[in-house]
C-alpha cells in the first residue's frame, strides 16, 4: 500500500504502522532502537526524568509529509465546496509608465517629496514610516474630492484627516477633475501609499501581499471583518505600490503615548473586551480562508477610532495558507508561539498565542516574553505559564535539541557574547530561576544566567506547588486587573499545548468575549 492511497483514504488507519523510535538513558548512556505502534509510541512515557525520547529521522520526514499532505486534501475539499480560494491563480497587475521613456529610473529608490504626485492619482505629504520591506506614506487621493457639504464623515479615526494641508496646493491634476454640481472641494481624502524597496525578493513577497489582501477584502467587508481594506495596487517607477486606508495610531504606539503623556488610563478593562473581540473576528476570518496571519503584534493593530475603540489588523505580507510549506522563522520573536520555536507543526492557533500575549502588554505596559534570545524566550514561556513543555512537542520538535539538553534543561550554547560559535562553544548557558542559588554542573566554563523567566528545572515536569500561570496572574494583579473571565482568557490563549488551544472560532464563545459591558 502506498502513502498516498493512505492519505487519500482517511477511512484507513494509521495505528498499525511501525513507528521506529530511539531511546536514549543518559544515565548510563545506553541506546536502544525498538519498533512499536503508533498507538503505544504516543502512550510511551520515559522511566526517568533523564531519559529523554526523540524521535529518528525517517519518522520525523514520514509525519511532516503526512501533516503537510493531510493539509493539501483538507484545502482541496474546501476549495470544491467553494470555501477556499480557487481563482487566485493569477491576477493582474497595473503597469503605469510614461508613454514617453524608457529605461530604468535615475535613482534605484523611489524619492519622498512632498507634493509629489503618484501614479496621476496620489499627492504624497508625508512620510509616516519604514521598514525593511518598504516605506509608508501620506498622500491624497486626488480621485476622492471632499466638498463642503460632507461634513458626515468620521475623521475622528485617523485623528490627524484634515489637518495640516487640506488647503495645499493639488496641481493641475486636481483641477481637471469636474464639478457638476459647482460644490466647494476643501480637500482630498487621505490614503496610506506602501511604496515596497525596489528588490527582487521583496517584489515576489508584494505580490503574495497583494493577492492575500485581494483575496481577503473579496469575501467579506473589511469594516465588518475588522482587517485593513486594499484600495488600489500598481507597479510605478521600479516599485510595487499598495494603497489602503489611513488609519491611526497601532496599539504600540497610543499603549506609550497613553501611559507617558494622558491622565486617564486607556485601556481599561470594556476597552479591552471590544478590542479582543474585535482581534478574534478578525483570526477567525481570516483563518476560514485557510490563512495563517504569523505576525500578529500590537504594531499590526492599528485604531480606525480611539473614541469608539475600533481597531483593525493590518500587514500580511507575512501570511501563508495552511497548505504552504509551514516555516519555524515566523512570526516577532516576543510573540512566537512555542510550537514555531520547538519546530513542531502549527496552524491558525499560532496568532491565538500572540493575541494572548499582546492583550497582557496592554495592561501591563511591558512586552510579556522579553527575550534576547531564543533560549531565553522560551524559557521566560515556561516560568510565565508554569507548566512544563509537553511531552509530545518535545518529541516532535525538529529544534527541540537546540534549546533542550539531555537532562532536560533549557540552556544556550556560543562564545563569550552569547552567539552560536561552531569554533567555540566553550561556552554553556543554563537558565536557572531567581530564587535557587545552585547551579548544573557542565562541561566548559560553567555560566548560570539568573533571569526572571529562566529555569533549570526539567521541563518534563514541574513541581507540585507550582501553580499554574502563578506568574502571568501576579503581573496582572499588580496592575489591578483580577478579572476571572480576562484571566481565563489570556490563559486559553497562551496553553502551551497547541493542540489543547482553543481555535479564533472557539475563542469567540469565550465568556470574557460573550459579556457585553
């Protein structure tokens, strides 16, 4: 019997294949290969807490490819039930050049100048931001004249809309534009222009951008669904160029602005209930179209309106569906989850853990898994939840022996500054909690690293009277939050077992969610 006539008859099961496994006794360093079942393989539990199970290559290459197939089969069975998308093979793209040049640009990198006109349609007037992927700017869509008779529209969520320049000067682009109705024009509505850098790979990624926000805007309203709304694409002077709605502050951003300069704390907790609920429509959205968003942080979070508390998540340029080959380098690192980091198979719950963590940030004012490293992020996860890695993701972790030593210790290996070092690894970090002052002994110069966060303990277990999440709830009690419904929320979402994590669609019945203030 082949694998595919496995996978492509689900009726078939699995439970006597041969699972070959390797078990290794550091005790007394003895090697054992034994067969067993698939059904007693995930029943095996080591006889001690040094013996430490991993699974050999063959069957870690057997499983990813029966995961990633398994994915495929599910995509297609959507797709025919037209739940999926199945026309996104090709789309077009606008070209706008002048009829009367060619050739390249004279410089490689679009040039900002205020008064700019884009494309014949968008006045630049400022810079608002940058990144390695490409710069943000403000323009005015010269296509969208504001007369003085709208004074209907909501300018409150972009805070700034029609301030600073609603009387500059438009050029004569504007003026050919007529007036029937002899109306006033005051201005020009406000657009966000993403001018993507001019490279080859960040060319390719646009266009995913580009599709993935098609694709997102076409099946429901993106008010409604609470994600950013994509106006108009085109490839102008070398640069693939998106333009979306102007929208306001992230939540990185107004969370400082709020705790340095106003009086009155913002996010209280209703606030933070609309917000979270606001986050989780738009997940479970986006994750019924198959998709993965992987960058969920609270500068992806930006307001439409800090009156009504509107918020909407923005940039999938790092998206991919359930069907693509899944990559462990995903997602800002204070806001992995820690099946990316272990390397185990993920899905759509990976941005239920961050929503868990950013939503913990907003209260306290500090990012919750604060990390230099990866190590070090992982072993802040364990002491803020106080509950050891399962057992399970450690088997399947393709990484887990980079962070997890024989004695199932977290710990970090390099040189003297803390970087991998192939030719000096001398060099050995255990992370030990605060509040023990032993330390492991191990080859090398012996360095113990006291964080908050850290710890030595196996993470195969954890002691008895440790709570679990003791810490995340000292942190919030200290800011005053102590409501059981937001506890049990940010815990639901930050269950270190990502297959014991509520998806965004069962979140959505969470009672912290279902209260209405």
């Amino acid at each position: 019997r082949t694998f595919n006539d496995t996978i492509n008859n689900p009726g078939v099961s699995l439970s006597n294949r041969p699972a070959y496994i390797t078990k290794k006794n550091f005790t007394d360093y003895n090697y054992q290969e034994c067969a067993v079942t698939e059904g007693e393989r995930r029943l095996f539990k080591p006889s001690s807490p040094f013996e430490f199970v991993v699974e050999i290559e063959r069957d870690i290459v057997f499983d990813a490819v029966r995961a990633k197939e398994q994915r495929r089969c599910e995509f297609r069975r959507l797709a025919e039930e037209g739940k999926a998308p199945v026309t996104m093979g090709s789309f077009n793209l606008r070209v706008i050049m002048d009829p009367l040049k060619t050739g390249f640009e004279e410089e490689k990198t679009f040039p900002i100048e205020r008064g700019t006109i884009v494309a014949d349609r968008y006045q630049i007037v400022e810079m608002l931001g940058k990144a390695t992927f490409s710069r943000a700017v403000r323009c005015y869509d010269l296509c969208q004249p504001l007369y003085e008779e709208d004074d209907a529209q909501d300018t409150e969520g972009s805070d700034s809309s029609m301030k600073n320049g609603n009387q500059f000067n438009v050029g004569a682009n504007g003026g050919r534009r007529s007036n029937e109705n002899k109306k006033k024009i005051v201005g020009y509505a406000e657009v966000c222009l993403k001018i993507i850098n001019n490279s080859k790979d960040f060319f390719d990624q646009s266009l995913d951008e580009i599709r993935l926000l098609t694709l997102i805007n076409k099946h429901r309203d993106p008010d409604k669904a609470h994600v950013i709304r994509l106006i108009d694409s085109f490839y102008y002077k070398e640069h693939t160029m998106l333009v979306t709605e102007l929208l306001s502050d992230n939540l990185y951003e107004y969370s400082k602005y709020n705790r340095e300069e106003e009086d009155t704390f913002y996010f209280t907790l209703p606030r933070l209930r609309r917000i979270a609920r606001q986050i989780t429509e738009a997940l479970e959205y986006v994750h019924g179209l198959n998709l993965i968003h992987a960058d969920l942080k609270p500068e992806n979070i930006l307001f439409v309106s800090h009156r009504r508390c509107i918020v909407k998540v923005i940039d999938f340029g790092s998206s991919c569906f359930l069907s693509d080959h899944l990559s462990s380098y995903i997602q800002s690192r204070s806001y992995r989850a820690p099946e990316v980091i272990l390397g185990c198979d993920y899905d759509g719950r990976i941005d239920v853990w961050s929503l868990g963590a950013i939503m913990v940030e907003l209260v306290t004012g500090e990012v919750l898994f604060t990390s230099e490293t990866v190590p070090e992020m992982l072993a802040r996860i364990v002491y803020v939840c106080g509950r050891p890695l399962p057992r399970r993701m450690l088997w399947e972790g393709r990484h887990t022996a980079k962070f997890i030593n024989k004695f199932g210790c977290i710990y970090e290996q390099g040189n003297k500054d803390g970087e991998d070092s192939v030719e000096d690894s001398s060099y050995y970090y255990l992370y030990t909690p605060v509040h023990e002052n032993t330390t492991s002994k191990v080859s090398g110069k012996k360095t113990s690293i006291d964080v908050d966060g850290a710890t030595n303990k196996n993470v195969l277990s954890v002691s008895e009277d440790e709570m679990p999440y003791r810490v995340l709830r000292q942190k919030l009690a200290a800011h005053d939050v102590t409501d059981n419904d937001f506890l049990s929320f940010v815990e639901a979402c930050l269950t270190l077992d990502h297959k014991a994590r509520p998806t965004s669609k069962e979140l959505l019945s969470h009672p912290f969610l279902a209260r209405h203030d």
